[in-house]
C-alpha cells in the first residue's frame, strides 16, 4: 500500500514548479513592457519640448524680421536653413498682417505663426507644436 500511495504523488512537485515558472515569467514579462512604456513615453514628452523650443525659436526669428523689415515678405521662407534646429525639426512659418486706426495713430498688426514638426503624421514618434503670436509696429 505504501508503493501505490507514493506512486500516485509523483509528479506533483514538477507540477507546481511549472506553475511557479510560468507565474513569474509572465510577470517578468509584464514588467519589461511596462518599462519599455514608460521609456517611450518619456522621449515622447522630451520631443513634445524640443518640438516646444523649435516653435518659440521660429516665432522669434519671424518677429526679429519683422521688426527688421516692417512687413510679411520675408516670413515664410525655409527657415530650416536660416535656423540651427536639433533632432529633424522642421519649422513652418506663416505671418498675415492687419492695419488699425484708432483715431490717428495707424498701428501695424502682424500673426506670425510657427509649427514644428518631427517625424511623420501618424507614426509612433510624430511630434508637432503650433505657436501664434501678434507683433505690432508703429
């Protein structure tokens, strides 16, 4: 009787390491993914910046030659030449302008907007940020 009662319980043991393997690579696995996320997002918001800064730069270079020139010609031109951008930045600019009079004073209204783009619209690492501001001269 004793043979047949520890025939029957062989096996167990691999069973239950098994199940304990099984068990612990699949959280190992869940742990990798969730570090290789976290990661990826992390670079998504460090490019979101950059993307930020290269927007900011390209305002201020068209507000810089707008109150060099005192009008729109010289705006949307290639700016990826005339700027130092990092990381595949692509910067377009485009300026409208408007005249006011308010009494007698005549005040130049200019919209110099700014988008910088990285990467292509619909991949995973496509990065895009619009800036619009207004410069006035007298």
């Amino acid at each position: 009787m004793t043979a047949a009662v520890t025939r029957a319980q062989r096996g167990f043991a691999l069973i239950a390491a098994l199940f304990l393997l099984i068990v612990l690579a699949s959280l190992g696995a869940y742990a990798v993914r969730l570090n290789m996320s976290q990661q990826g997002s992390t670079d998504l918001d460090l490019a979101s910046a950059r993307a930020d800064a290269a927007a900011q730069t390209g305002v201020q270079y068209a507000a810089a030659r707008l109150l060099t020139a005192g009008n729109c010609n010289g705006i949307p031109l290639a700016p990826a030449v005339a700027l130092n951008l990092p990381q595949n930045f692509a910067v377009t600019l485009s300026c409208t302008d408007e005249t006011l009079v308010a009494n007698s004073p005549r005040v130049t209204v200019f919209f110099v907007t700014a988008i910088a783009t990285r990467g292509q619209y619909g991949s995973p690492d496509f990065v895009s940020r619009q800036r619009t501001v207004r410069v006035t001269t007298p």
